[in-house]
C-alpha cells in the first residue's frame, strides 16, 4: 500500500489542491519568463534597427512608415538562412 493510498479522502484533496496550485504557480512563472525574454529581445532589435538604419531621429510612426517603403524588398531578398524555420519545411 504507497502512502497515497494510506491517505483519507481529505488529505488527498488537500493534497491534490496543493499539486494544482503549484502548477498554476509555474506556469504563471514559465508566462512572466517568457514576456520578458520577449521584451528584451524586441528592446535588442530594436536598437539594432537604430544604429544600422542611423534613424535615431525618427518618432514610432515614422520608423513604421520608412520599415513599410523597405518591407517587401526586405522579405524578397532574405536569404533562405534567415527565413522562418517554419518556412523552410
């Protein structure tokens, strides 16, 4: 007989309810790891995005506007290396 066995209906709730909530706590742990790698990540390229396009002058809108005239040609001349994994399947 293992020792969960040995419990009462009580404490194997009890027990249960303890399991769940620190499941609930990891995941909301692997979520807040996750936002902030994000972030970081959107933070770097973005500085990246200043200091090869030298447009540290440019407001939000403007930056979209200039990476709107650059889109397509971007995304036409990419080479295969640096295309979405998904998209080389």
């Amino acid at each position: 007989m293992s020792y969960y066995d040995r419990l009462n209906h009580d404490e194997k709730i009890k027990k249960l309810d303890g399991m769940i909530e620190r499941s609930k706590i990891k995941k909301l742990k692997m979520k807040e790891k996750e936002r902030k790698e994000r972030a970081r990540r959107l933070i770097e390229k973005g500085a990246l995005l200043e200091k090869y396009f030298d447009i540290y002058h440019l407001d939000v809108e403007q930056t979209e506007e200039l990476l709107k005239i650059f889109s397509e040609y971007v995304k036409e001349k990419t080479p295969q290396k640096f295309k979405d994994q998904k998209e080389n399947k």
